[in-house]
C-alpha cells in the first residue's frame, strides 16, 4: 500500500494479539509495519514477526523481486521485526543489512548465518543514488539498539517503536488520518509501558528532531503517522517529562489479606505514612484489583511496602503479581519494605524481601510481622514504619 511517492506499506495486521512480549495486554491487537523505499537502489525498512512472514514475502514479491532488493535497514531488532529477516537473508543473500553495532550484533546471534553488515552511526547517510536516508541514533528507545532513519525530499521518519501504538488499524486503513476512532490512549499506553522506563532517552531522541522537517512518522506498530505529527512529538515531550515535574513522593502499600489483620497492618502503614504531608500514599488490595490496575498504581513509586499473609510457607499470589508488575529498570535503587501477619512461621517476609533485593530496590527498614491478633504496640510498629519509609523519600 503507498504511503508516500514511492513508499509502500508491506506490514503486517495481528488484531487478534491479546498480550504483547508475554506481560503487555493488548486490548486492540497490534501491526507490524514494514516498508519499501523506491529507489535507483530499493530499501526495504524493519520486518515482521516470523509467524507473519508468508505474507510478507507475499506483499514484498507484488512491489519488487527480492534480486532486485539491495539494502534492508533494521532500526530494531526485537523479534516482532526482525523474526522474520533470517528467511529474507537466505532468500536474497546479497542484501546490505544497515543498523547499530548492538542492532547487527543482536541480529547475528539471532539468525546465526553471515550476511553483509553496515554499522550506522549518527547523522551517517546511505546514498540510494536518486534518495538519501539519514541515521538518527535513539539508543535505549527502548532496546540498546535502536535508531530512527529519516528519508530526505520526503520528510518522513521511520521510527520502529517510537511513537508506535498497538493498535491494528482496520484493513486497508494504514494512516492516522483514516482512523475513524481516537487511538490516542493506544499510543500513550504504548509509551507508558515500553517507553516509560526511559524517558531521559526519549528527551535526547526528541532533541535530535529539533529543526527536522517532518510530515510523516513511520512507525512499526498502529496507523502510521500521516497528520498531526507535531502534536504527537508534543505529547512525547510532555509524557516523557511527566515524572519530574511530581513534587509528591509516591508511596505505595500493596497486600493482600487473609483474615484481616494484614489489611489492618496497611492501613496503620497508609496512616504513618500519610502524616508526611509531602507524601501522596496509594493503598493497593492486590487481591482485589485487576491486573491493569496494578501495573498502573506500581508502574511509578518513589517507596514500596507490600504486605502479605504467609500461607503454606509462602507469600500469596496476589502479592507477587504485584512484583511482577514492578519494572526492575525503574524501581532499581527505591525504597521498599515488607510486612505481614501469620501464624506458625511467618516465611512470607523474608522471601518478599529477598525478591525485592534482587530486583535491586532498598530494603531499608526492618519487616513489620505480627502473629495473629495486633496489640497497641503492634499498631504503633506499623504507624512507625509508615513514617519512617515516607521520610526516607523526602528530603
Ligand atoms: Fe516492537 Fe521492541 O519491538
């Protein structure tokens, strides 16, 4: 499908995709967009994932005779773009693949066979002959490997995941200006979860788009970027400085509750810890709250205290789907502490705290543990460790 003079679409639509990357929910499935660049020598831009990659061949093969192909770009190679390039490589073994070192490094233990690599750097232009690309280095967006191409004379920039959304456009209706709904919430959400742990990388790549004509972004997930492209690099400048603009201090208090008495500990934390008036506290019952809801209240915190029951030697499931909700890359080095009631043993502790440490947070208060019914003291212990935890975060 032709986006622009001589840039066709040859993606691919997933709507029926339901979680991204094993942990994403997926509520409008997803694209994998793959393009050609027409050219005295013919580009071809990012792949597909590999399950996808019949039709792919298939949509290449009605624009161009892969002999006829002489370079592919990789700005990423997760494997919803580059699962299928092993196949491309073995068919048209002539082809120039251009990426970062990371990128073409990735991709080699990937297809594990020799092709012809060149490395990228920044503003590194590959000469087409009648058309030039320009590399543009976006490291961290969100793989160590990425980096965005810019099409000169076209104006079009193609991003892979940046400012991607998941969300498969109806058939036939590639662009965002097509789009009988706002998809919006589709692309804040992508950038919630894939962009969010990197927003200082988001500000550097944006800064690179400082007094670049752009009329296009090309992007390897959802509608392709054909109107409002200012507003969308508005909305990644606001999003990705979000969080430094919060003077609050977020303190999150996550559990679950078998009889009561581990519900009671976290209210008494949430009252310790809400006498911090520079504190904002967020009291979680995990057993209670849907999944989304969970990544969405532990998806930014400056403290976390989960508490949690022992059952059968163990902490219980709905607490520990609250720490894999938590992202190691932006929690590493926060404060974080445990608590719990429990009757014979009391495991649920020391095994919440040792998987907080190995995901890098700061256990830096003692856990709080009351077996069965609380006393007074017990209810001061855990107000105490409420206001404790709050002021470890403000200064
Ligand atoms: Fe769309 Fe990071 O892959």
């Amino acid at each position: 499908m032709r986006i622009r003079p001589g840039i066709y679409w040859v993606g691919v639509r997933d709507p029926g995709l339901e979680v991204f990357d094993v942990v994403i929910p997926t509520e409008y499935g997803t694209t994998y967009n793959s393009y050609i660049v027409e050219a005295d020598e013919p580009v071809l831009i990012d792949g597909v994932k590999k399950e996808f990659q019949d039709e792919w061949f298939a949509k290449i093969a009605a624009r161009i005779d892969l002999a006829d192909l002489k370079h592919l770009i990789v700005n990423h190679t997760e494997p919803d773009h580059s699962g299928s390039i092993g196949e491309l490589l073995r068919r048209a073994p002539h082809i120039v693949v251009h990426g970062t070192r990371p990128a073409l490094q990735f991709l080699s233990e990937q297809v594990n066979m020799d092709f012809n690599k060149h490395i990228v750097g920044e503003n590194d232009v590959l000469d087409l002959g009648n058309r030039k690309l320009r590399f543009i280095m976006a490291p961290f967006l969100h793989w160590p490997d990425t980096m965005w191409t810019y099409l000169e004379g076209e104006k079009v920039l193609f991003t892979c995941d940046g400012f991607g959304s998941h969300f498969a456009f109806p058939e036939g209706k590639i662009l965002a200006s097509q789009q009988e709904v706002d998809f919006t919430g589709a692309v804040e959400y992508y950038f919630d979860k894939i962009m969010g742990p990197f927003k200082p990388k988001v500000r550097d790549a944006l800064a690179k788009l400082e007094g670049l004509e752009l009329e296009m972004i090309a992007t390897g997930h959802g509608p392709i970027l054909d109107v409002e492209v200012d507003r969308y690099i508005q909305l990644y400048h606001a999003w990705s400085f979000q969080a430094q603009a919060a003077e609050q201090k977020r303190v999150v208090i996550a559990y679950a509750s078998a009889y009561g008495h581990t519900k009671r500990m976290a209210e008494l934390i949430a009252e310790g810890a809400s006498r911090n008036p520079k504190v904002e506290v967020v009291l979680l019952d995990a057993a209670n709250t849907s999944p989304q809801e969970v990544e969405a209240a532990v998806s930014s915190f400056d403290a976390l205290i989960v508490g949690s029951p022992t059952i059968n030697a163990d902490a219980v499931y709905p607490v520990w789907r609250v720490l894999e909700a938590v992202s190691a890359i932006t929690a590493k080095g926060k404060a974080a502490a445990v608590f719990g009631n429990y009757g014979w043993s009391g495991e649920a502790a020391a095994l919440l705290e040792e998987r907080l440490e190995k995901m890098r947070l700061v256990v830096g208060h003692p856990a709080v543990k009351v077996r069965f019914s609380l006393t007074e003291q017990d209810e001061e212990r855990c107000r105490q460790m409420g206001e404790t935890v709050a002021a470890s975060v403000t200064p």
